[in-house]
C-alpha cells in the first residue's frame, strides 16, 4: 500500500485524498465550481 507523502495515511485507491483540511477544502471547492460549470451546460 503507497503512503500519501503529506499525512502518512495509506492509499486504498488512487481517489483516497490526503487528510490535510487545505486539500480537502480546495478539492470541495473544485468540485462544486465544476457541478455548477456541467449543471448550465446540460
């Protein structure tokens, strides 16, 4: 199992996401300004 470099926790899969809040926090964001981006092109 790969070790996240940033927190040390391990990788289940290539999705697992580090447990820093600032990734977390940017990732969230990223995701919603894109949900909103496909939401008007439908």
């Amino acid at each position: 199992m790969p070790f996240c470099p940033h927190c040390g926790a391990e990788y289940r899969d290539s999705f697992t996401v580090c447990k820093d809040p600032f990734l977390i926090a940017l990732i969230q964001s990223l995701v919603s300004i894109f949900s909103k981006i496909f939401g008007k092109l439908k």
